[in-house]
C-alpha cells in the first residue's frame, strides 16, 4: 500500500464509521460470580443462563439505534462461549443448552437475521490456559481460535482484541493477522496486531477535541502507559467504548447510566466524529434486564426528539485564501435553531483542523476537527443563512444540519469509569 493510501479510509473503514453507533455485550462466567475479571478457576459449569434470547439482545440493540454489535467471545477469564476443539474451558463444558450450545453462533444468527453487522471479541490474554506461559504454544493455540470464529460465522465486521493484562507481552502478530487477512479481509481490527481502528484512550466513553483519523500510535489499555508506536501515521479511526453499568459484566450490586449520563456520552464519542460502542451487559437469565431496556429506549427517544428532524442547508463555496476557506449554508427560509452538526467529506482524508460557525458576525460555535460529524449545541437564533470557516488544506464540507431542540443542554457525564468504577476485579 502506498504511504498516501495509508491516511485516507479505505472503502471498509469509511463504512464502518458510517455506522456510527454499536452495541457491546459482555456475558460469560464473570455474569453468574458478579466480577469484572475472574482469573480463570470459575467452573465452567457457572455459566447457567435460565432464559437466554440472542434475539432479545439484538432487538435491544435495534430499538437504541446501533448498527453492530460485538460480543465477548472469550474475555480474558479464558471461558469460550463457542464450542470450540482448543479447549474444554467452554460453553460446551456448561449445562446451557445441555452443553450443546453455540452462543457465538446464536448471536451471529440474531444479528444477521435483523441485518447488524457482527463483530467478535477474543481477549489476547487468557488467564486459564495453561500455555499461556509458553508465547510460541499458546500463539498457535490462539491462532486455533480465532481461525475458529473467523471461519464458522459468516461475515465478521469487527475484531476486539483487548490490550488489557497484555503490556509486555509479545504476541505472534503476523500469524494471527495473516488468519484475519486470509478469511475476514473487511473486518475492522481494534487496536492490536495490524489494526484499522483504534481505542479512544479511555473507558468512559469520550473523545477529546481533536479527533485525528491519522495517527502513529495506540494506547494499549487503561491500567499502564504502554503505547504501541506505529512505523509511519495510519488513517486509525477511533472507537469509543463505554458500559451502559458501571461494570462491564452485569451485577445484581449495579445499575444503569442516567438519561443525562447517556446524552453526555453521545455527545462527546459520535457527536465529535467517533463511534460508540455502548456495552449493555445481559444478566443471569441471559436477557438485557428491563430497566435497563427502558433507559435505553429512553436515551433513544431523547436522541431522536433533538436530531430526528434536521434542516439541511444548502452549502456553497465562497472564498478561499490558502487553507481558510468560507462557506454559506442557505436553510430554505427562517429557520429557529438551538443545535447544528457539521459532516466532513473526509473521503480523501481528515482535513478540517479547525472550524467556526457565524451568524451575522457572530460565532455561533466553533472547534477543532468535524469527521463524521460534528454536533454544537448554540444559542437560540433564527436564522436564513449561516457562514462556516474552516481551516484546513483541501477541506470539504459535506453538510450542514440544524436542530430546534427547545433549548436542550449538553450534560456532564454523572462519573467516569476510569476513575469511579467500582473495584469488582
């Protein structure tokens, strides 16, 4: 691939932000012992759901506006819940199903039957494997698995591979991506290997401002400084991941984000040209309990009372000195106004590095990058025409929306997970 190809998209990196939004699930033996990481010893006969429906998550997943979902394979407690030939530390090992289950299958059905795309999380660090402490024999023992998962369940759209418990540690990266390459060529890489897109830094769920598409690093996890430095920048789009709990496992001890907590999230991850891939962690019947449905519809409904009825304008360009240029939006008449989003054509790279938008004179918001999108909450005006200013060389804009949300505020996340999760590993 050629060094300018490498900070564009590619076709499968442009569609998956095009998503915009995921769900999450996290279920395995930690959900029946209400931890976050066990260390592998749990029995395998732990994991009992009494009413498991794939099809009740998935539908969640529909009804709050995701578009993919991920589902913990095998987290770094080691329990598989596939039947896989690598090892009897497995659903095949539970009384679920009478041990003839396939969760990973049943999931990938679920989400292709209702048209998400599907994703895998297989934790690089396994804390039961025996071989884990010979790198070359638990390489291929890993290999083994997710040639497993890359090969049984269809079209895979993403890959997790989690950096946590892994700093240090040298994996075999060109034997596990040459599988990646040879069966799943489209799928998104998170973070590790040969990645497509990257951790946004943190578990809370927020991006920063900046947002850069192209980087020449990833943070590994959240419980070291390591940092993978990359040979040369790499077009790395960032996902932001979040659990609707506190914990990333359900526990009876927990609950669910606020409505505000929520908005805050999306407004800080999609709202700045991220995805959101927001956990949402089914209990021990094996369903998503209902207050956490009812949140979850609840955020949905407030999302799309704010932004489901945009007013699109029509844009123009009209000036442009070096790598400041100006553009008129015109709104098909007077228009009242409280929000606005801003799209990037950043099909041939990032390129807006800065942004304001006026009215009459005034600014209304301005920031750095846009991507995606890029969502400001503004003073209530009513306006017929709007100038954008960006600055950056060849940006293009691809479209400006605004919003009469009544006066909606952007609230502050309630509290972090980084720091205020509770400590159940």
């Amino acid at each position: 691939m050629r060094a300018v190809d490498e900070l564009r998209p590619s076709a499968a990196q442009l569609a998956w932000q095009q998503l915009e939004l995921g769900m999450f699930v996290h279920v395995g033996v930690n959900t029946f012992a209400g931890c976050e990481w066990s260390d592998g010893t749990l029995p395998a006969a732990s994991f009992a759901p009494s009413d498991l429906d794939a099809g009740q998550w998935v539908a969640v997943a529909q009804e709050m506006g995701a578009r993919y979902l991920v589902l913990t394979a095998k987290h770094h407690d080691g329990f598989c819940l596939w039947p896989t030939a690598t090892t009897d530390y497995s659903v095949a090992s539970s009384p679920w199903r009478a041990g003839r289950g396939d969760l990973v299958g049943e999931v990938a059905d679920a989400c292709r039957a209702a048209g998400l795309a599907f994703g895998v999380y297989l934790s690089p660090w396994d804390r039961h494997e025996p071989r884990y402490a010979d790198p070359a024999a638990y390489d291929a023992f890993y290999t083994a698995q997710l040639r497993e998962l890359c090969t049984r369940y269809g079209r895979l759209g993403e890959i997790w591979f989690d950096g946590a418990g892994s700093a240090g540690r040298v994996y075999a990266w060109d034997a596990i991506m040459a599988v990646v390459e040879e069966t799943q060529p489209d799928a998104m890489v998170f973070n590790m290997g040969r990645p497509t897109i990257r951790w946004v830094g943190n578990e809370d769920g927020l991006a920063g401002d900046p947002v850069h598409y192209v980087t020449d690093r990833t943070e590994l996890n959240s419980y070291d400084d390591d940092v993978t430095g990359l040979a040369r920048p790499r077009y790395l789009p960032p996902e932001c991941d979040v659990s609707l709990r506190r914990g990333w496992f359900w526990a009876a001890d927990d609950e669910p984000k606020s409505l505000d907590h929520l908005l805050a999230v999306h407004y800080r991850s999609v709202g700045r040209g991220t995805n959101l891939l927001l956990n949402v962690p089914p209990d021990t019947r094996g369903r998503v309990p209902d207050a956490d449905v009812a949140r979850l519809r609840a955020w949905r409904a407030e999302l799309d009372r704010r932004f489901g009825r945009p007013v699109t304008a029509t844009l123009e360009l009209v000036t442009e000195d070096g790598d400041r240029r100006t553009w008129r939006g015109r709104l098909p008449g007077e228009v009242s106004l409280d929000h606005l989003r801003l799209r990037e054509d950043y099909r041939e790279g990032q390129r807006v590095e800065r942004h304001v938008v006026r009215h009459r004179s005034a600014v209304l918001a301005e920031g750095r990058t846009v991507g995606q999108q890029r969502v400001h909450a503004v003073p209530a005006v009513s306006a017929a025409v709007l100038e954008v200013e960006t600055v950056g060389a060849g940006a293009r804009l691809l479209a400006l929306e605004v919003f009469d949300t009544g006066g909606a505020t952007v609230p502050e996340p309630g509290y972090r997970a980084s720091t205020d999760e509770p400590e159940r590993r």
